[in-house]
C-alpha cells in the first residue's frame, strides 16, 4: 500500500488514557462512522470506561458509496487500530477489533490474515454478514479457522445475511471461544418486527449491552 493515510475521520469515545482495554469500531458498507448502531455501542462502552474508535474508511471521507477493494479495507482497519494504540497508549493485543457488517467482517479476516495477523484482545461482529445478499452459497467463512482470540456475534435472528441455523452451522470452525448474542426478530439492519413490541432503540440497546458485557469480561493484562 502507498504511504498515504487512508484514515483522516476518526471519533473516540471515553478516557483516551487509563483504560487496560479499548475498541475499535469499523462501520457497514453502506453507512459511516455515525451509524446508530455504532453510536449506540461507542457511547456504552465510554459510559463503562472503555475507550471506543469509530473511523471512515477511505471511500467515505471521499463522498463515495462504494467500498473500495479488500486490500485497502483492510490496510485501513490496521491504520486505525495503529491509531487507537498510539492514542490510548495501549499494547496492540489490548485492543478488541470489529465493528458493524463489512467493518467487522474486515477487522476478523485482519486479526485471521496468514502471514501477519492483526494483534488483538478479542473481536466484536454486529452482523456478521455471512453472505451476500441473495447468494446463500458463498459463504464468508475461509478465515474461520484462524480466528483465535475470543469473538462476539450480535445478530438478528430475521437477519437475511446470516440465517440463524447457517450461522450456528459455521461457527464450530472457530477455534477460539465464541459467544453469540441474538437480537429478537431484528434483521440484518437490527430493525425489529413491529409486532415484537420493540423499537430499533432498544434493540441497540441490548447490542451495545452485549458488547459492554463481552469486553469487560476479556482478561486484564498479565502482569
């Protein structure tokens, strides 16, 4: 990749030091760094004390609305998680990496790359997209077995990119320890059933609670 930055947006949420763990937050493909749900989950976490990165990938800051290639997706999430180190003072493998859809998606195939994984405390996927839309077969899981570090899975159980049964299906590849958390009736964009009785809100609620949950429970560091 060139040496030119491909993160200049970044918003942190929390204490920038003090903290013995942050999170970085990648957004979905169609949305940016101030999507509700990212919002929802980096306020929570700074409420618990956590530090939490959002940041726009290149093709964003520039006024695009198609991603751009794998490569600089990724080189992207490593930019930024070099960015929550240096501003939080942090070993890299305190940082838990992921985010929303595709964001989370490219922070799991960096922490799982072959010849340099991305070093990390843990991985937090909010809607994994386990396919594409409308192609059941193509399934986004080569990397699975390389995903050591614990993972959060908060999907919805209408979500039409990760079908409850194909999710549970896939997940046993995962040697490091899983837990999923499932958001009731929500779909893909953890839009609930009207008739559920919840709204949009309180489903990004129980999101950002799971992921509150899920990185306080990581270890400490060692001593």
């Amino acid at each position: 990749m060139p040496d030119e930055k491909l993160v200049t947006d970044y918003e942190l949420e929390g204490p920038e030091r003090g903290a013995d763990r942050a999170v970085l937050l990648a957004h979905g493909a169609g949305a940016d760094m101030h999507a509700a749900t990212l919002t929802t989950v980096s306020a929570a976490l700074a409420a618990a004390g956590v530090p939490a990165l959002r940041f726009n990938f290149r093709y964003r800051s520039a006024g695009r609305n198609a991603p751009d290639r794998a490569p600089v997706l990724l080189a992207a999430v490593r930019e930024a998680a070099a960015e929550l180190a240096r501003r939080t003072k942090l070993d890299p493998d305190r940082l838990v990496l992921g985010g929303r859809s595709m964001g989370g998606r490219m922070a799991s195939i960096a922490v799982a790359d072959v010849d340099d994984p991305l070093p990390a405390l843990g991985l937090v996927l909010l809607g994994y997209p386990l396919h594409p839309a409308g192609k059941p077969d193509n399934l986004r899981t080569e990397h699975f077995p390389r995903m050591r570090v614990p993972s959060l899975f908060v999907s919805g159980t209408r979500d039409s990119l990760a079908p409850r049964d194909s999710l549970l299906r896939e997940i046993p590849q995962i040697p490091g320890p899983v837990t999923v958390h499932w958001l009731e009736s929500a779909d893909h964009g953890f839009k609930p059933l009207k008739v559920s009785g919840l709204t949009q809100a309180d489903v990004l609620v129980d999101a950002a609670a799971a992921v509150v949950d899920f990185v306080g429970a990581l270890p400490g560091p060692s001593r």
